[in-house]
C-alpha cells in the first residue's frame, strides 16, 4: 500500500472511530467532569475531586522489565487511584493482564521507604466490548476473600473491575447499561451522561490536532506491521534455501521475485 493509500485508510479510520478506540476514549477522559461522571456512575461512589487526570501514561520501574502505557489513570482528593481501560479484543489475558497493572500501579504510587500502609486504594477498570468471563453480567468485580471463609476479606483497598458491554443480565443501574450499550454501538439513549460523551465524541473527532496525531500514530503501526510481514517472509525465504529448494519455486511460494530470492541467498552466503 502506498503512502497516499496509507493516508487515506488513516482519515477513513479516523472518521469511523467511536468512543469503544482507546486513543478517543483517552482523550474524551480529559475531561475532569466527564471522567469524574463516569467513574462515579461505574463504581456507584461519590468522588469528591479529581487531582490528577493523565491519558496514556506510561510506567516503567525497570529497564528490563515490561512497562505498560495506561488509557486513563486517574488520582482524587481521597488517595485513590484510578486505572480505567477500554478493551475491543478479547486477548484471553485480563486477569494476568489486571494483575500486572496494579502491580505496577502500586510500585509507581509508593516511595522507597514508605510503609505498605501508606499504599494507595486503587481501582483497575476494563471496559470490555466482549464478555470477559462468559457469564452474561454487565459487571465482574474481584477483591480477594478468604477462599476458607467468604466472610473474611484481605481489606488491601484493591479492586479490579471488568465491564461487558455485551452483558445481558439486569444487575446495574440503568445508566451503566445505557452507557454500555453506547459502547457497544448500539446507538444513543435518552441519558445525560451518554450524550454528554457523544457530544465529546463529536468535539473530539474535530479537534485537527487530536486526528493528526492519530493519523500518525496509525501510520506508524501501519510501518511496523509491514516491517514485520516483511522480516518474517525473509526467514522463510531463508529456510526453504537451506532446506536447497530452487529460487522459482521460493519466489512463488513467497509471491517475491527470483532476483529478490537471490540477493537473500548472497548475503546470506546459502
């Protein structure tokens, strides 16, 4: 695909979005009040102030550790954190994936030094497109309990929670399901809260800045994929040479040219 090509599936991509894209949904999330609307709405707390509201942030403890880049991580004024996710693919992994998260999180929020008490209440929050544990609920929420005896609780203020906009049962208030369904494109309802972030949608798909950056940024994963495509049939190409069979018969296989086939056999000294 050509640059121009490139560029023109970039702008149609970007005039497809909806809230369910992380890139959107992080930025609408830089809207204190809106962001402030919903954690309330999916947690059914009272959130008294937001702090500290960054979008795509990135920890890294360690250089040879993996770092992970957040949509939305949010701090209010009663020393909670806030981690909020949107998630389209179903990669089998949240519950590692949740865990990682509020490792790092807590790794990230404490001092050397400082007490383990002194730890942050936090929440890590997926909102999901799919339904993550098969069971038809629009809301999982995981605290540990003693498996033993379900009255005993660890208490160690962490939470992770994982919406479905898919969900089915009635177990949430109607405005979570009005704001899931929205997620899931199933169009708009009659709720504040929603058309508020339609409104956000709309404001932000026309923000030129935002759609550059985005255009960008989806060019250059575009640049990596092919990269990728492109290093991976080299290594075929390399092992059906070792394995001595004829350039025609590689270029074929590979759809390449035999004079491509032959400069890897040369550099390669096959």
């Amino acid at each position: 695909m050509g640059t121009k090509d490139q560029t023109k599936a970039a702008l149609k991509k970007w005039e497809s979005l909806t809230i369910s894209d992380d890139f959107l949904f992080s930025k609408i999330m830089r809207d204190q009040e809106l962001c402030t609307r919903l954690l309330e709405t999916i947690l059914e707390v009272k959130i008294s102030r937001v702090q500290l509201l960054e979008e795509q942030k990135t920890i890294g403890i360690t250089t040879d550790a993996k770092s992970i880049r957040l949509d939305v991580y949010v701090e209010d004024g009663e020393n909670t954190i806030y981690n909020v996710e949107m998630q389209t693919t179903n990669e089998h992994n949240l519950p590692k994936r949740s865990r990682y998260y509020q490792g790092m999180i807590d790794l990230n929020s404490i001092e050397k030094g400082a007490k383990y008490n002194e730890l942050k209440k936090s929440f890590v929050i997926f909102i999901c497109t799919f339904d993550p544990f098969g069971a038809g609920r629009h809301k999982y929420t995981f605290r540990h309990i003693c498996e033993e005896d379900h009255r005993l609780r660890l208490e160690d203020d962490a939470a992770r929670v994982f919406l479905n906009a898919a969900g089915t049962k009635d177990d949430v208030s109607e405005e979570l399901k009005n704001f899931l369904r929205y997620v899931a494109g199933e169009g708009m309802a009659n709720d504040p809260l929603v058309q508020d972030l339609d409104r956000a949608v709309a404001d932000a798909k026309a923000n030129k800045d935002w759609r550059v950056e985005y255009m960008t940024l989806f060019l250059r994963d575009q640049e990596n994929i092919e990269k990728g495509r492109e290093e991976e049939k080299r290594e075929i190409i390399l092992n059906m040479l070792k394995e001595s069979i004829s350039l025609e018969m590689i270029a074929k296989v590979t759809q390449t040219t035999v004079d491509e086939v032959e400069m890897i056999r040369m550099e390669n000294n096959l």
